[in-house]
C-alpha cells in the first residue's frame, strides 16, 4: 500500500487577534495529527525531541507516528516540551540534558520501531534500550566485538530480536550463523540451562569468553563495556551442576527407599536381646525394608508378641513359664503389637535369634517346641537380615535357621547322652590317662563360662536397647 500523505503541520494561532505583533516571537511547535483513528500510539502525543523540522529523517518518523495513531509535535526542544507530550522520542540513546524536571517520559527510536512492527504499544520498561542511556552510544570499546546470541527458548524470537538490537546500539555487530569461531569474540548465553554444552566446550578451547545477558545490560546501564570475567556462565553452570547432581542424587534415595520399603513389606520382625545387644542397627535395617520390629525384655512378653502374630503353642496347656495360650491373646496389644493383624491380611513373622539362646533346656527353647515343626522355620539367626538388608531382596528363612533339624537333634542328644556316661575323671580310652581328661574338662568349662559371660553381655546390651526403644526419652528424644 502507497503511503499516507504527511500531514500538514498546525501552528497553534495567537489567543487574540487584536493583540500587538512581536518582532521576534518564540518559536513554537509544529503539530501533526494522526491520519487515522486506531494504532499503536492512538491517544498518544509523541514529541520529536531536537530533531530539525526540515531534515527528511525528521518528516519520516512523523509519518511513522501519524499513521500509526499518535500525534506528533516538533521543533525547539523548548516548544516540545511546553508542549505537553506523553512521550519525548530521543534522536540517540542517551538521556537529555533539559535542565529542568518534566513530566514526559523519554524514549528511543527502537521503542518506536517495536511498537510499529509488533502493533501494539510496548512500555519502555520492557526492553533496556527503549529508553535512552546514561551516556553517548554507541561504544568506542565494543567497535570490534562480534556478539554470538545463544540458549533462548526456540520460540522466543522477539527476546533475539531485542538483544541483536542492544548488541547495535552498543556499538558491536551480530554474529550471524555463517560466522566463523575465529571471528566471533564473545558468546551471550541468555537462559544457562538451555546451553549447547557442546558449543560451551568449543568456546572455551578457542578462548572465546561466555558470557551471561546481564553483561550487555550492564556495559548499557553503566555506559561502558564491563569486565568479562565477571560475568563468566562457567560460574552459573558450576551451581546448576550441583544443584542437579544433588537433585538426581535425592531422586535416587528416594527411589531406592521406595524400592527398600517393598522388600520386608508385610513382615513382622521380632528381634531377642541377645540378637539386638549383637547388632544395634537390627530394628533400623528392618525398618528401612519396610518391616515391622518389635523387641522384648522377657519371656512372657516374647510370648504376647508371637500370640499378637497368631503364633501360639499347638496345646494351650504346654506353653509352661511363657504363659498360657488364652492369657497370650488377651495380651497381644498390650505387649506391643501394631494392630495390623486385626485387618484380616495375612503377615509374615520372623523371630531373630542367637543360638546360644535356644540350647535344649532353656525356657525358650521349650516354649518353640511347642509351636509345631511348621513354626521352626520362622526362626533365623541375625545373620538373615543383615544379608537381605545388603542385597536389598529377602533371602530364604531356612539357610538361616537358628534352629536345628529335628532329626539332628535327636541324634546329638543320643549321642550327647553316650558321650556321658561313666564318673568324673573315668578316661575316655584306655589308653588316654584321667588326670588328662580332668584338664579337659576344665579347658572345655572355662571355655563354657567364657561364652556364657558374652552371652551374658549381649543380653544385657539388648535388654538396654530394647528399653531405649520402649522410652525415647530416656534418649532425650
């Protein structure tokens, strides 16, 4: 389409014809209205600040206003402010010195192109060189820079656009994508995390420094081209590293607690107090599969735990010392047991032991006998879960069994009961003198006693432990 006619310029006429004719009047404003009703800049007064009326490069941006809805007032920079106008259009890039306060603000010619080709009317906070700088541009020291812009968003080509424009105005070219590596002298990375880390590397081999957008803004606001090492992305991308290193690294514990937790899922974890006094970090390993753990302090409770489990003695009569099976389930909750059982899901129960714990004879060992052999399996050394805690998967009870078979044990009693017959001191073999069975003996009782004595401490450890755990706050907690 041929462009509008320049509309002719109104000289405002004196308030009075009457009045007596100066014969050195002030100069007044030329004012030019808008050729049509809707644009950009409808409703605006725009004024061409020290811009000549006679210059063509003056006539242009007064039809540029005009048609685009704005009214435009020109002349002595004295009448253009007198003038009242919304906006000054700066003839360059740096702040006037009027040298007195108005009320207008003050703008570039690049405001003016934005709002013409975009269409609409930008305020001139949004881009840093809209408005007019501290001082002259463009600069002496930016003469010889090519400017590569990089790592913007892929639709943001107004933002390029923008920057290329503040890259001129300082005075430095553009680099275009045919530029070569040996010509271009720095590299604008405006968004870090959109980084060709590739082209980043390459930069750095050839000593092209990389550069954040904020130093184009400051080399603007500080009229002056800033230092580059000040600026330097390597800075930015070293946190953006350590903040994803330490992001991936919280993502996989939490994948890894959420896989753990599967594994002892469903499980109730009864732990002895020699089993806990041998290996404190029993309960939190269970606890980090996604078991439940229990401990107990006495027979009876051990028993109200098993009967919180549904594991009682096969004869409510037999279960002797530990109590009786009635007695046990009337007491399940009281001993600690998590409620779970009462939802009608069947749970996995696992009972940690030491050996030395259910040698023939002891209370606990009577007690387990009287469960039924389908109940012998559930009792594992601590050894099972320290191994299913490593490998992070749950091993089979039975290679852990803290009991023997029963038909070993049978045969070790039998053959226990052979081994003793005949009095203290009676030599084994003919030939094997008393006095040297008498030494054995009591090596093999000292050695009895020393375990004991361990066996004793452990349980001690425990049964501390497990009370530890009964009141945190003796802790602290």
């Amino acid at each position: 389409p041929l462009p509008l006619p320049l509309p002719a310029p109104q000289v405002p006429s004196s308030s009075s014809s009457s009045a007596p004719v100066r014969s050195g009047p002030p100069q007044l404003a030329l004012r030019s209205p808008p050729l049509v009703a809707q644009g950009p800049f409808a409703g605006l007064t725009l004024g061409l600040l020290g811009w000549a009326p006679e210059d063509d490069v003056t006539k242009e941006m007064v039809r540029k206003i005009c048609e685009n809805g704005g009214t435009t007032v020109y002349g002595s920079a004295e009448s253009v402010l007198e003038a009242q106008v919304n906006t000054c259009i700066c003839q360059g890039y740096s702040t006037p010195d009027v040298g007195q306060k108005v009320l207008a603000n003050f703008a570039t010619i690049k405001w003016v192109d934005a709002c013409v080709a975009e269409g609409i009317c930008h305020s001139i906070t949004n881009f840093l060189h809209f408005a007019p700088g501290p001082g002259p541009l463009p600069l002496q020291d930016m003469a010889n820079c090519l400017v590569r812009i990089t790592a913007l968003g892929a639709s943001d080509n107004r933002k390029r656009t923008r920057l290329q424009e503040l890259v001129e105005v300082l005075g430095a070219k553009v680099a275009q994508q045919s530029s070569k590596w040996g010509e271009i002298t720095h590299v604008v990375c405006v968004m870090p995390e959109h980084l060709d880390r590739k082209m980043y590397e390459v930069a750095c081999k050839k000593n092209v420094p990389t550069v954040s957008v904020q130093w184009l803004f400051d080399c603007f606001s500080m009229n002056a081209r800033q230092p580059e090492a000040k600026y330097d992305v390597a800075n930015v991308l070293g946190k953006m590293d350590s903040q994803a290193k330490i992001s991936s690294e919280t993502n996989n514990l939490h994948s890894s607690r959420s896989f753990n937790a599967e594994v002892l899922s469903g499980h109730d974890v009864l732990v002895s107090p020699s089993a806990l006094g041998s290996d404190a970090r029993l309960p939190q390993m269970a606890e980090e599969l996604g078991g439940t753990v229990q401990t107990w302090r006495s027979p009876t409770e051990f028993a109200q735990l098993l009967a919180s489990c549904e594991v009682t003695p096969s004869e409510p009569s037999t279960a002797g010392t530990l109590g009786s099976s009635a007695g046990l389930a009337s007491s399940g909750a009281e001993a600690g047991g998590n409620g779970a059982r009462s939802s009608g899901k069947r749970r996995h129960v696992v009972v940690l032991l030491d050996k030395e714990e259910v040698t023939e004879g002891t209370h606990l060992a009577t007690f387990i006998a009287k469960l039924g052999t389908e109940r012998r399996e559930i009792f594992v050394v601590p050894a099972w879960l320290s191994e299913t805690f490593q490998q992070r998967r749950r091993l089979p009870l039975e290679t852990f069994a803290a009991l023997p078979p029963m038909e070993d044990s049978e045969g070790a009693a039998a053959k226990r009961q052979r081994l003793g017959s005949g009095s203290l001191g009676e030599a084994a073999y003919a030939w094997q003198p008393a006095s040297l069975k008498s030494l054995e003996e009591l090596a093999e009782d000292s050695r009895a006693r020393a375990l004991q004595s361990i066996a004793e401490q452990k349980v001690n450890e425990g049964l501390r432990l497990a009370e530890l755990r009964r009141e945190p706050s003796r802790l602290g907690g």
